[in-house]
C-alpha cells in the first residue's frame, strides 16, 4: 500500500451503533481516498460484544492499510450522560486498537475538524460531506455521513500536520527570511 503514498492517514468517527472510517493516502499534497466506510453494529444487542468488534475491525484496517496516524473524532459534550458514556468506550476501544499495534494517535474536536474542512465550527455533518467531497472528488450518493466525518477527521490531521511543519519556530523576521529565502519581496 505504501507503493504509491508518502503516508497514509485513518480517520475514525467513534459509535457503539456505527463507526465510520475513512483512508486518506498522501503523496505531495496529492490527497486520494484509498478507502472509506462503516461498521454497522445496530444489529448486534451485547454492548460488550459491539466493543470487541470496534477493536477486531479497527485492527483489521490498521492491518491491510498500515496507515501511518490514527486520527478520532473527540467525543462531543451532550446531554444525554449515557449517550456520552457509550461514544467514549467506543472511542477508547478504537484508540487501544491503535496502541496496541503502536499507531500514533491524534484527537480532534469535532468544531476543530468541522472548521478544518468548512471554516465553521458549527457546519452540519451534511455540510462537512459536501465540502469534503468536492475537496476529494468523492461522490456523495455513495457516503455514509458517518463515513465522511471518519475521512474529514483524517484530512484535518493532514492539515493540522502540514501546519506545524510549514510553520516552524522563529527567532524573529532575520530568522524567519534566512530559513524561507524568497518568501519576502
């Protein structure tokens, strides 16, 4: 898989109910989808058994793809308290399925990727997959919104990334001009 990718980042949007994924592989700043999708859990009863398949699928994908970053969404503050209990076991499942195959983890809060992909940390999960698929050349008939928010999360620790390493830290303006020459006109 890494043939053709400088790295490869999984993005996983957490639920007991459903998981999304998504694969985003890198080249240059060439962005390309090499997988994306749900695990449907709705019809499984025991909320223990939901847990060992989030963990057994979630290490199957770390498996076959070999991605290089784990990226989850951040369990949001609601108000339903059971709600929140159950995204954050599957949260947790998910992110020890990372460590157990020493994955580097990165969380992201939902606003922080919504306002990655759209420039508002309020936009709707609709407006998130509207944006993410034109930005990927994705279809949106075809996607899961849990599916999406999996792949948005991968592509905000892409850009979160790229920031921190087009950045750099300065000394000041001499500093910033002689490590960027050309950048000043």
């Amino acid at each position: 898989m890494k043939k053709h990718t400088d790295r490869i980042i999984l993005g996983i949007d957490p639920g007991t109910n459903i998981m999304g994924f998504g694969i985003l592989g890198i080249s240059g700043n060439n962005l390309t989808v090499i997988s994306l999708g749900v695990l449907d859990l709705r019809r499984k009863k025991d909320p223990y058994i939901k847990l060992k398949h989030i963990f057994e699928e979630t290490t199957a994908l770390i498996d076959k793809y070999h991605p290089d970053d784990l990226a989850i969404e951040a369990p949001f503050f609601g108000k339903n308290v059971q709600s929140m209990l159950k995204l954050g076991r599957a949260q947790g499942v998910a992110i020890s399925a990372a460590l157990s195959r020493s994955l580097p983890m990165f969380e992201y809060a939902p606003r922080k990727i919504k306002m990655a992909i759209t420039g508002q940390g309020a936009a709707s999960k609709e407006q998130v997959a509207s944006i993410l698929c034109k930005i990927l050349a994705i279809e949106l008939e075809s996607v899961s919104l849990d599916a999406t928010d999996a792949l948005a999360a991968a592509l905000c620790h892409f850009y979160q990334d790229k920031a921190i390493k087009t950045t750099g830290s300065y000394r000041g303006w001499d500093d910033f001009l002689k490590k960027n020459p050309g950048r000043a006109v």
